[in-house]
C-alpha cells in the first residue's frame, strides 16, 4: 500500500493501493502539464476512519508526494485507466477513484 499525501502534512497521508496510485499519480501530472486544476474526491476505504469522504483542490502550487512502496505491482500502467481518471477529472464532479478498466 502506498501513501497520497497532501499540503505537507503527516495528517493529510492517505493509503492507496500501489497500482491505483501509481496511475492516479500519472491523472494528475497529465492535468497539471495541461495548467489544469481540478478537485480530488477520496471516500470511504482511502480514508483513516474508513468513512465519509474529503475532498482536496488539485492545483500544482500545492505540495503533495506519491509513495508507492512496491513499483513492480504497478506495472504495466493501464493507458485507459489514466484516460479515465483524467476525463473524469474534467468534469464538474471532479475525480474519485474509480476501478480499474
């Protein structure tokens, strides 16, 4: 399991799964290349108690890191998977983790 963390902050750590998070993290360098800020929606198993959801504006003046803690079980990144995210990242509801295609 890998880490999100967000702002800079131990408190603001999230455990994703390695291969999501590794294409999460492909989602949002794509919309950050393309100068695209857009809101990030965690709910329910990504989050420390297990429920509720937070949600977080994706904007590359924010400090955040990706720890993925076995690169291997990432690999090979699914090209619609990062297609997906990315679409959905540019609706009005932003992105959540979905499942893999």
């Amino acid at each position: 399991m890998g880490r999100f963390i967000y702002g800079g902050s131990d408190s603001s750590a999230f455990t994703i799964d390695d291969r999501t998070l590794a294409h999460l993290e492909l989602a949002i360098g794509t919309k950050f290349r393309r100068g695209e800020s857009f809101l990030l929606t965690l709910r329910g198993r990504e989050l420390p108690a297990g429920q509720g959801y937070r949600e977080f504006w994706m904007n590359p003046a924010v400090w955040m890191q990706f720890h993925i803690d076995r690169p291997e079980a990432a690999r090979p990144l699914n090209p619609a998977w990062v297609a997906a995210m990315v679409a959905a990242a540019s609706t009005d509801r932003g992105l959540s983790l979905v499942r893999e295609p």
